[in-house]
C-alpha cells in the first residue's frame, strides 16, 4: 500500500468515523505504522473512493494502546498487537463470565 496517495477527507458529519488524519492526530503514530497496521489486517477501516480511509472512534482506544505497549515495552508492532488482541480477547471473556454469573 503506497500511502502517499491516501486521499484525506473529512468523514460526513454523523458517520461517527474518523478520518485518516485525525487518528494520526490523536494517536501520534506515524502514518507508515497506520499503513503496516492496515496492511497486517490488525485495523480495518472503512474504503470510501479512491482509497480513502475512514476508521472506527473504537480503532483509535486500540491504536492508543498498542503504540503505549510498543514503547514501554519496546516491542515490535506484531508482538504488540498480538498483546493487545489477548487483552481484548481476557476482557471480552471476563464480561461473559460476569453475564453468566449474573443468570446464577
């Protein structure tokens, strides 16, 4: 993916996504890192025309914490995703565990 040509428009007003720019905004990451995290399949945000991107306000709190994880632990961006996939993954878990608690 050459994201020198990503088109960068503003997303409709209650799309509730986030355009390209803002999350490079709001995250502080690089724009290749967003690219390799898009080319992982890790992210995956909505293609409108000719290769604009458009992303989920959920993709940004992911974002946020792989970077954080990536520093502090000074891990490789695949190592940091596949935590950050067992983190969601425990804490999806631990709510049905709670909603099964909850029928007892």
């Amino acid at each position: 993916m050459d994201i020198t040509h990503v088109i960068h428009a503003e997303a409709p007003a209650r799309s509730g996504h986030i355009t390209w720019t803002e999350v490079i905004d709001l995250t502080g990451l690089h724009p290749s890192t967003l690219g390799e995290l898009i080319d992982l399949g890790w992210i995956t945000p909505v293609v409108i025309r000719d290769e604009t991107f458009l992303f989920r306000p959920g993709d940004v709190y992911r974002l946020r914490k792989l970077d954080r994880i990536v520093r502090d632990f000074e891990l490789p961006l695949l190592g940091a995703s596949i935590i950050v996939d067992l983190l969601e993954r425990i804490e999806y878990l631990e709510n049905k565990v709670r909603e099964l608690d909850r029928l007892l």
